[in-house]
C-alpha cells in the first residue's frame, strides 16, 4: 500500500466537510448527544463474518492486545443501558480483510445513532428527515445526472422485491429447500453455501442494482429472519424488523429494532465465536461486559448505521470514496 | 486456469452462461451477513453488453487463457475494424459496437494488441495512450486568461478532444483513449 495526495479532491473534500456538518446540525437540533468513543478496545463482540485489526500495547514489560473497533456498538449500547438517552457517533471505524474499492476502505466514517422509544418503522421516517436536512444545506446529485429526491422512500419489502427484480416467490424466498432449487435453476452454484451466502449473492446481483435508480431512495424492510443480525424479530416468526436502503444501487445504511433479550443476545455471542474459531479468524478477547450490561436491560430502541463516505458520494456525485479523500492510503 | 473469484481482475476473461465476457470491474464486497462477495462487471463479447454478477469470493471459477497478439490497425468499414497480424499477414474482424467509443482514436497503420482465444479475436487491449496530430482548431479567444481554460479541437481521426487553449492546429497530443482526455503534447 501507499500513501496517495490528491489534491484535486478538494472540492468534493469540502462537501464532505459540509456533509459532516449538517449531521451534527440535525443531531443536536433533534436532541441526540454527540459520542466521542475510542476506537482501540480491549474486547469486542463475536462476529463472524467481520474480520478486525488486532495490535499490542506494551508497557513496563507487558504487552496487552487491543483491537480497533469494527463498529461502535460495543460502547454505544453501553451507554444506552447506563441511561445516556438518544445518542450518535460519528467516527472511524476498522473492518480487516476486506480490500480498498470504490464503496470500502478498511479505515471508513460510521454515523451510527440511537433513538429510544421507536421501532424501525419510525427509525425510516427520522432517517428520511435527516436525509432531507442534508440536502437542504448540499444538493445531492443521481448518477444519471438527474437530482436525487429525498421527498419520500420507496419502499419494498425484501418478499417484494425478490418477487419483482429477481422473480423469487415469497414462499421460495422463506423456504430453504425451494430457495436453493430456485437459486440453482436461475444457474447459481449452490454447492458448499448457505442460505445467508446464497441470499447476498441474488441480492448483489439481481436486486441491488434496480434500487435508488428511480429518482429516490429504496427502503428494503422486513429481511428473512437468518439475516436478522441484532433486529428483532416480527409476530410472523419469519422476518425480522430490520431495514436498509440504496441510492443508485449502492446500499448507504441500515437500521433495525434492537434485540434486547440477553440470553438470546448470549447464544449468538457462543454461536459467532465458534464460527469464528472454525473459520481461523483472529481469536479476540470476546467482550462480556457487553453482555452484562444487556443483562441490565437494554431500553426499547431503534439503531441505525450509515456508511458516511456513502452518503458524501451522493452529495458529491462521485463514484468512488478515494474521490472525497485528499489522502488516500491504496 | 481455476482461481477464486475473489482474485478475479479487471482485464481477464471468463465464461458466463456459456458465453465469453471480458472483466470490465471486478470488487470486493463484504454484505456484512453472508461470506464476502466479488462484484464483477462483465461484458459479453457476442453482443457487447455489460451484465453484473456477484460471485462468491471462495467460488472457483475458470479464467481463460487468452494470448495477446500484436497486430496493426489497417481500416475500417461500416460495422468492423480489420487488423492484420504482421508475420502470418492474416486478418482479424471485430466489431465496432465492441471495442466502442475508443476506437475514433485509432489511427491507420498503428500497432496495437488483440487479444485471441482459439485463434478467434476476442477484443483489444486498449492502448494506453495514443498520439495524433491536431488538424482543426479555433486560436484561443483574446482576453480568455482563466486558468485550465480548454477548447474543443479536432484530431487527425476525425474525433473531438478537449485541449487546453494554447495548443495549435500541427500540434501532435498524446491523449488516454479510454477516458478520451487530452495527457499532453508530444
């Protein structure tokens, strides 16, 4: 790798800045307390397909690993438990083994933010208005050339839209055994995958690329619970209350109900970690202080992430995060 | 030649759906559920347009071996651009529709590399970058002194470039064929 100066970017650099600016304006306006967080700890939580940066710290002697964090969760929800109320950070975050391209980095800005008392429904709707507050103060721009709205979503559920781009039934897309027939009569390899991989794998190719291409931004809602993360689940025992959305085809953040039952949150702590271990991942200390304070009580709350770099991409009209950076390590 | 699709770059040709298809990008991408995935653009070179594919970064996939052959440019009719490889003097055809927009920079007679599977042309390798003298330019407006100020000139292909004001008609320029943007004089 190699340090690069690009100079030439000051202009989209300086619609970063004025991006970066209109968030926290939005965020204080709206009574959401501003996080200073580290980003060097000395656990994090089980995932296993985040791969992390691992360091040591030495002193007197010893030596004492720490990690960068892939994401601020692990401090945020923290601070719910502890009663900090509606909160946001906007910061670095770290993600190992996945390599520099047009919409990633290993070193990227994460806008990530809490609001008590709402579900992801509702998390849509302040989403969308801080959508609106940006594009008040910058004028984001489609890729084809036309102004990108943010007057309203366009919304899908995950059923309807694997029905209308990829002409995946709702009973194929929830049943494993009739997913896959389907996935290998459309010419998929299926052998040695999941449903999780197979799933991603449509969903980059066949759905993705018609999302936020109309004028607005897609809101997908209501994912299969296998790729429920940390959302709940809804009454249907089947989808889980989780939301992402795209803007000329490129996904820019997402957000969920938050799951806060600890002992379920424990068994995807056990079940992450021996996938993990299975997968020769780096072998962190697993944070269990996190799982304490769940066990506390998490408030009901919605979470919601953003790649930030993403989002500028829109305001700036660019293509590529390096576009944005005045310096880029490549 | 089997590899990960995870390693798959830009410029490399696969099969997909039967078909041969040149890698136009090729990227790394992690859904955050669900192993990583290569994102891959890929042109068909049949009927020359682009399909996107996601693969799976640990899918094996097969990689053609295809030979690189310097040939030279010799003209051009309505739908095809002729090459002719230089020690066994035979011809190759390829579509404009194919290699595209680049081609107005081609000039008669200029060596370039063609790339071939089963002794059947596939496409060419671009060159990076072509020279070509200006035949048609306005002079620059008196008084215009704003900085990276440019004029539209034409080039000996017949093709448009944007150049900065002080370059004259004679002049030869080097120019990025894919981009279309002028790179320097010559």
């Amino acid at each position: 790798m190699k340090i690069q100066t690009t100079i030439k970017n000051l202009d989209n650099y300086k619609i970063y800045l004025q991006v970066e600016k209109s968030v926290h304006e939005f965020f204080e306006q709206n009574n959401y307390l501003k996080v200073d967080l580290p980003v060097l700890s000395p656990a994090l939580i089980p995932e296993s397909y985040l791969e992390i940066f691992e360091t040591k710290f030495n002193y007197l002697g010893k030596k004492e690993k720490l990690y960068l964090t892939p994401s601020p969760e692990i401090f945020l929800k923290r601070l719910l438990v502890a009663g900090v109320g509606n909160c946001y950070y906007l910061g670095r975050a770290y993600r190992n083994s996945e390599p520099n391209s047009d919409w990633h980095n290993p070193e990227f800005t994460m806008l990530e933010f809490y609001k008590l008392g709402i579900n992801y429904l509702e998390m849509a709707e302040e989403v969308l208005k801080l959508l609106q507050f940006i594009s008040k103060k910058c004028h984001p721009r489609s890729s084809r050339g036309s102004s990108a709205s943010f007057n309203h979503w366009e919304k899908f559920s995950v059923a309807q839209a694997f029905k209308k781009f990829a002409g995946i039934k709702e009973k194929e897309l929830f049943k494993e055994k009739l997913f896959f027939n389907k996935a290998k009569e459309k010419g998929y390899n299926i052998e040695k995958t999941t449903y999780e991989d197979l799933f991603s794998q449509i969903m980059a190719t066949e759905i993705e690329p018609n999302l936020g291409i109309r004028g607005c931004s897609t809101l997908l809602f209501d994912y299969p619970k296998q790729m429920a993360s940390l959302a709940k689940l809804n009454e249907d025992g089947r989808t889980a209350q989780r939301c992402e959305f795209y803007i000329n085809g490129l996904e820019i953040g997402g957000f969920c109900t938050e799951l806060n039952d600890h002992n379920e949150q424990q068994k995807r702590f056990i079940f992450e970690s021996e996938k993990r271990k299975k997968n020769k991942m780096i072998d962190h200390t697993i944070d269990k202080g996190f799982i304490k304070a769940l066990k506390y009580g998490l408030p009901f709350c919605t979470g919601a992430g953003i790649g930030f770099e993403r989002l500028v991409m829109i305001f700036a009209n660019v293509k590529s995060i390096d576009k944005l950076k005045l310096i880029n390590i490549i | 030649m089997r590899v990960n699709a995870g390693n798959l770059k830009k410029g490399e040709f696969v099969t997909f759906q039967g078909e041969i298809c040149q890698v136009q990008k090729a990227d790394f991408y992690s859904p955050g559920k669900g192993s990583a995935l290569m994102k891959a653009r890929l042109k068909n070179l049949i009927t020359a347009k682009n399909v996107e594919y996601a693969y799976k970064s640990n899918e094996q996939i097969e990689v053609l071996d295809v030979t690189s052959v310097d040939m030279q440019y010799i003209y051009k009719d309505q739908e095809n651009l002729y090459f002719m490889d230089e020690r066994t003097f035979n011809q190759s055809a390829l579509p404009i529709s194919l290699v595209g927009d680049i081609s107005r920079f081609f000039k008669e007679g200029e060596k370039m590399f063609v790339y071939m599977y089963n002794d059947k042309p596939l496409t060419i390798r671009p060159p990076m970058s072509v020279r070509l003298k200006i035949t048609e330019a306005d002079d620059a407006a008196k008084g215009d002194t704003v900085s990276g100020a440019k004029k539209p000139v034409k080039v000996e292909t017949g093709a448009t470039v944007m150049v900065p004001i002080f370059v004259k008609v004679g002049e030869t320029i080097s120019i990025n064929p894919e981009t279309g943007e002028y790179t320097g004089r010559v």
